[in-house]
C-alpha cells in the first residue's frame, strides 16, 4: 500500500478503532440501523402521510433502468470485495465497502416495501 494510502488509514481508524472494523460487526451495525429505521417509520407514519407529495423524484427512484444500474452497480460491488479477500492490505476498506453496498440493499427493499 502507498505511503498516502497508510496514512489515510491510520487518520480514519486509530489503533484502537481498528480491532472493530470487521465484517461481522459492520453487517451487526446495518441491522441494528434497520430495525431503527423500521421502528421510526412505524411511529411516525401517521404524521408522514400528510407531507407525503407526487413528486416528479420519486418516480425517478421506481424506473426500471435506474434500478438496472443500481443493482449491477451493487452486484459488480459485491463481486469485488469477493476478489480482493486475499489481500489483506484492503481489509478495512473492503469492510467499509461492503456497509456500503449492504446498507444500499437494505435501503431499496425497505423503500419497496414501505410503499
């Protein structure tokens, strides 16, 4: 790894952040935001449905190419992470990638099955 890139590293996780950057607790962590955004959307779900406008954007969220791209965007993410496992010098980057594109499936079936 480039000397800029350890440097980077050390400034966004400290030695003693380090030990809590891994798979296991970044997909524990998109759970637990989850079941946050469900609950929320459950309490305020009454106050929500007035301000609740047609929006031209929305409908841009609900079109099939958006969601074509979107979604092989996420899988050749996926793919990636799969292929970079024997290097053990991205190992947190590739944690973090992977909340990434975990929270944005999460996020697309949460926002399919609110509506």
């Amino acid at each position: 790894m480039t000397v800029s890139a350890e440097k980077i590293g050390e400034a966004l996780f400290p030695k003693g952040l380090r030990a809590y950057v891994t798979f296991r607790l970044v997909t524990g962590f998109v759970a637990v935001l989850t079941v946050w955004n469900i609950v929320f959307g459950l309490l305020v779900k009454g106050q929500l449905s007035q301000f609740h406008p047609q929006a031209r954007g929305v409908q841009l969220l609900h079109s099939p190419y958006l969601l074509i791209l979107y979604n092989i965007g996420i899988a050749i993410g996926f793919w990636a992470i799969y292929a970079t496992r024997e290097r053990t010098q991205y190992y947190r980057l590739r944690v973090i990638c992977y909340g990434m594109l975990l929270a944005g499936v999460v996020g697309e079936v949460l926002h399919f099955l609110s509506d």
